[in-house]
C-alpha cells in the first residue's frame, strides 16, 4: 500500500492548485482503500510482484474516489469518513470537476499497463458504475423496489468495481480464463457483501465509527434491503410508516423506523444476505493455491460480517 500512496500522491500532481486541493483533501481522509488492497492481495495470491499491480491500484482508487465526490453531491451528504464533505467544503462545481478530471487521470495512468484487457475491464466498470448510479437515481423515494431491483444497484454501482480489481491482478498474473472469472466472482461477491453490511449501518450503526449520520439513506429517499425485508416482514401500519418515510425522504419517525427494522427481525435477515455474499466469495477461491496472500482474502471474506464501520 505504501507502493500505491506513491504512485497517488504523483498522480495527484496538477497545475491547477484546486484540483490537486480537492483529491488530497477526499483521499487523504483515509478510508479503508479496499478496492487497492483487493488487486495487491489478488495479484500476490496468483504470483504477481511486478511494479504495474501499484499503477492499477491507484487507478481503482482513483475511480472510486471520482465516484465519491459525485456522489455526495447527488445525494447532498455533508459527511463522509466523519468529517465534511468535499461538496460541503469546496462547493458542488469543484467537487463535479475534480471528480471528472480523477476519471480522466486514471484513465492516463491505465494506458501505461499497455494491456486491451486491462483497458477493456476498466472501460465496462466505469460504464457499468455510471448506469447504477443513474438506475439508483431512479429508484429513489420508490417503496416498491424488490430485493432483486435493489441487488441489481449494488452489484453495478459498488461491487463492479470490487469485481474490476481483481480481475485486474488476474491480467497482469496472466491466468487463463477461468481463473480470471474465478476473481471476478469473489470480487463480485465480496463488493456485494460489503454495500449489503453498509446498508445495514445505517439502521444499527455509531456515527462516531462509521463516519456518517445514522438515517442518510432514508432521508435520501433510497430504499435498501433492510427496508425492503422491514416492510415485507411488518405488520401493514408498520409497512405503511416505512413506505410514507422513504415517498417524502422524511426521518421524522427514525426511531420508530429502526425499532420496526430491529423488531421484524429485518437486520438479521439483512446480515444473512451478506453472509451468503461472503460464503459466495469464499467458495470462489477454491483451487487457488495456499499462500499468504490467498488466506487474507478468504479471512478478509469471512471478516467482513463483523463489520462496524
């Protein structure tokens, strides 16, 4: 990882002074650079050492954080990784630009893998990432959303890019075909499990440890999977309380809300989705060789449901 800061904080170099402000200030809030550290253990557990594993790490991270800053302009977050928002500090047109000129710097930085697979897994992320973003833009203040139209968001909006990395470390490992799915299957898998345990923070979580307000998706009208299981599970005026709530993005009756989410035993059910996730993710890596590197994906898979922030 400390390869990867290197080729960030290079990469991050401008000439236009708020350009470079802007990344520093939403990459160097920390966060947990998953999506790297996913496509350095890949490439580790099949073999790879060489120099481009930390080139395309930072490009993931790259694209990711682009998604970030637009993100939180969409959604009006003013709190990320517990402290402001770039959009709230620097204002939402800085915040837009910024993130379009992370998309067009990693797309630089992909070019030097001088690799079409490379460019090819890049290219359909970032297409796919922006299609979920437009569908769950859509969907938003819609209490009728099933499980499968919810699932569909996040396997294109967060676990695509889970999936993109580590098919990455499978390119540059230059595996065969079905390794390569292999990867992308746990990476799928894993990127799924993590946005499922997300979700569920935000009806059972700390603000001071995950970093953002406790109700932000109801009160962006989004209608996630705690939700969707609450209301289906619910008596029909506890239904009627949730889908009133996610129609007006109102958190007038959080309290109520979460005690409903907890009681229909709708955050166990939530968990138990993930954990099928994680298993999926799991059952992936069967036949890859037992190393180091290979044993802390399938701890990070099984770790995953312990998540709190």
């Amino acid at each position: 990882m400390a390869g990867v800061d290197r080729v960030i904080e290079r990469r991050l170099d401008s000439g236009v002074p708020l350009v470079a402000q802007v990344s520093k200030y939403i990459i160097s809030a920390g966060g947990k650079r998953l999506r790297p550290a996913l496509l350095l253990l890949m490439a580790g557990a099949l073999g790879y050492r060489g120099e481009q594993r930390f080139n395309l790490a930072a490009v993931v991270e790259f694209i990711h954080t682009a998604t970030l800053l637009h993100d939180d302009v969409v959604d009006e977050s003013t709190l990320r990784r517990g402290r402001p928002t770039a959009n709230e500090s620097f204002g939402n047109p800085a915040s837009v630009l910024v993130g379009d000129f992370l998309y067009s710097r990693a797309f630089q930085m992909m070019l030097d893998a001088d690799d079409v697979r490379v460019m090819q897994i890049l290219a359909e992320a970032t297409n796919v990432i922006a299609e979920g973003e437009v569908l769950q833009l859509m969907n938003m203040h819609d209490a009728t959303l099933d499980e499968e139209a919810y699932l569909r968001v996040i396997r294109s909006k967060t676990a695509k890019l889970f999936e993109a990395s580590t098919r990455l470390a499978a390119v540059l490992a230059g595996v065969g075909p079905e390794v390569e799915q292999a990867c992308g299957a746990y990476g799928q898998a894993l990127g799924t499990a993590f946005q499922v345990i997300d979700d569920v923070l935000d009806y059972a979580g700390d603000a001071s440890e995950t970093g953002k307000n406790v109700g932000d998706d109801l009160r962006e009208g989004k209608t996630t999977l705690p939700l969707i299981l609450a209301m289906q599970r619910g008596t029909p005026e506890q239904s009627a309380l949730i889908r009133a709530a996610i129609e007006a993005g109102d958190t007038a009756q959080l309290p109520q809300i979460v005690a409903i989410v907890r009681e229909t035993g709708a955050l166990d059910a939530t968990r138990a989705a993930a954990a099928a996730e994680a298993q999926r993710a799991i059952d992936a890596l069967r036949g890859f060789s037992a190393n180091p590197h290979s044993a802390a994906l399938l701890q990070l898979a099984a770790q995953l449901l312990e998540r709190r922030a």
